[in-house]
C-alpha cells in the first residue's frame, strides 16, 4: 500500500479542515462553482470524479471473466452478498440508527438525507481498493480481478433499480433521469474510456511498461482528484459541519457497524462453504468496502454540493480506510 492509501484517513481530514475553512472565509466567491451544472451533474465535481475513477477503471481487464467458473463458490458468495443483502442492510441500519435511535439529535430532513447518502454508498460495491486489501491479506489476485469486473458489469445494470428502489421506500423523492445520468457520467464513460486505454497501451508498449509506468503516472492524478473533490465538498459543507459537529459521529456509527456485519457474514458463511483463505479474505473485504468515489458523485448529482446525502457519502471515506485496516489484520490473524 503507497503512503497516499495508508494515510487516507489523514488526507480526508485535512481536506476537510481546508475546504471548512474556505468555505467559512471564501464561501460566497466559491459558489458559482456551484451552479456548473448539465443535467444536474455538477460539472467541476464531474471532471474531478472522472480523474479519480479513471485510473482505477483502466486496470480491469475484462478478458478475466473466462475465468469465472474458477472459485465459483467465492464468486457466488459476493454476488449475493454485494446485490442481494449489503444494500439492504446498509438501508436498516442507517433507518434504524438515524431515523430511530438518534431521532432526538437529529431533525427529520437531515435524518432522510444522511439515509439516503448511507444508500447510495451500500449500493455500491468496491472496485479499486478491494486490490488492496486482498494483496494485504495475500488474497488469490485472479479471483480478486474477476470479482471486481463482474461487480462493474452488475453495477451498471442494477445500480441504479437498487438506489431507486431504496430511496423510494425512504420517502425520498429523486429523478430517475439524474439516477441515470449519473451513472452513465460516472460509470459508463470511464469505464469505456478506461477499457479501450487498457487494450491500446497494453498492446502498443506492453504490460510491464503499463505497470509500472502509466499506472504510475496516473497514480497522483486521482489522488489530487479526490482531495479536491473533498476540498470542494466541505467547502459548500462547511457551515453545516461547523453548526452540527456531532452529526458526523451520528453517521459514522450505522456505516462502521454495517461495514464490520457485513465482513463477518460473508467470512463465516466462506468458512462455511470451505473457500480457501486466498478467496475468503477478498469475498469479505469486497463486500465490506464501497465504491465511494461513485457514491459521492452520485450524492452530489442527486442531492447537490452542500446536501446531507452527499456528507454521509463523505463520511463513508473517512472511516473507510482505519476500519478496512482493522480488518485486514483480522483476515491475517484468522488465516487458516
């Protein structure tokens, strides 16, 4: 893991000290930035997620799925766990905590917008940093790359019925074409652009030079990306945050115990079915972990910059790295 990944959490709160504090002092001369839009898709926040997501999408090499009949136990595992119970878990426990438990410290409109901010991110599954935590934890890199290009695949059929449906239940009402905009901008595109790179450079200078050079020059791209993505982000966020501090520990709460049900329900049920540890710790770090990059963007898209939906999303990134650690180190001491 590079500096940048082990010190996410570090990052994402300096970011967030920067944009409070620019949006506290500078916040009126920043909000055009705000109105930037085509479709509702904020266009500053649009290039800067593509910037992020790109260089992640251009490392899947689809021609992997001829693989898929290998380890199918541990790919049936993640495909049930990741489409058919983390979005509605994650939906419970946000409902349960936001709306319920902490009904007395929080108004009902926020509660609804950090619900549908904590469903937007269950709906997505990781795609990126699952290649970190399953070298971590010494996890079957095959298995882990055919895992992740079936999770893209799936996510552009039933991402968006899946957000639809959950946010309805919640009585939040959103527009579908957004819903699809979204996911074309931020899912469909890169990901193409990111194929067709994939295939042209790898066969124009070859895997080694693609490795170790392109990927390596990207690197730093998304990461600038995604620190301003975060900057701008807490700079239309900044008075809120500053007027409601606690909330942020209030979100935190339902998004780290569903990150640990989830890990644990998809580990025992591995156990259970006799995967290997190789394929084991992968199936429960993908399922644990989110695609928050396209969760964020889809926040913004649906909700706008400085909404409670899009803040949840942000604070599903800082708390995704120190909990995701804790459970690499749980997979390793649990290695069997």
């Amino acid at each position: 893991m590079g500096k940048f990944e082990r010190y996410l959490t570090l990052w994402v709160a300096l970011a967030i000290i920067a944009g409070i504090g620019i949006g506290k002092f500078a916040g009126d001369s920043i909000e055009f930035l705000s109105d930037l839009e085509i479709a509702k898709v904020n266009i500053p926040v649009a290039i800067l997620v593509w910037m992020m997501i790109y260089p992640m999408m251009v490392q899947i090499d689809f021609s992997s799925l001829k693989n898929v009949t290998k380890n199918s136990k541990g790919i049936g595992l993640t495909l049930v766990i990741n489409w058919l119970i983390k979005p509605f878990t994650m939906a419970f426990f946000a409902w349960l905590f936001l709306d319920q438990i902490f009904s007395a410290y929080l108004n009902p409109e926020d509660a609804q917008q950090y619900i549908a901010g904590a469903i937007i991110l269950g709906a997505a599954p990781c795609t990126a940093m699952v290649f970190v935590w399953s070298y971590l934890t010494k996890g079957d890199a095959n298995y882990t790359l055919v895992q992740v290009s079936l999770n893209d695949l799936i996510l552009l059929v039933l991402f968006i019925p899946i957000v639809r449906l959950l946010l309805g239940v919640t009585n939040i009402e959103i527009p579908y074409d957004t819903l699809i905009y979204s996911v074309l901008i931020f899912v469909v595109i890169p990901l193409t652009a990111g194929y067709i790179s994939n295939k042209y450079l790898i066969n124009k200078y070859g895997l080694e030079w693609f490795n170790s050079v392109f990927l390596a020059k990207l690197k730093p791209m998304s990461m600038i990306a995604l620190i301003t993505t975060l900057v701008l982000l807490f700079a239309f966020q900044g008075q809120r945050i500053l007027d409601n501090p606690f909330d942020i520990l209030l979100i935190a709460v339902p998004l780290t115990i569903q990150t640990y049900f989830i890990f644990f329900i998809t580990w025992f049920i591995g156990r259970y079915l006799k995967l290997k540890h190789n394929v084991c710790a992968p199936s429960a770090m993908i399922g644990a972990s989110n695609f928050f990059e396209l969760a964020v963007a889809v926040a913004i898209s649906l909700f706008g910059l400085n909404s409670g939906a899009s803040l949840a999303t942000v604070v599903g990134i800082l708390i995704e790295v120190p909990v995701m650690l804790s459970l690499v180190a749980l997979a390793n001491k649990w290695r069997y």
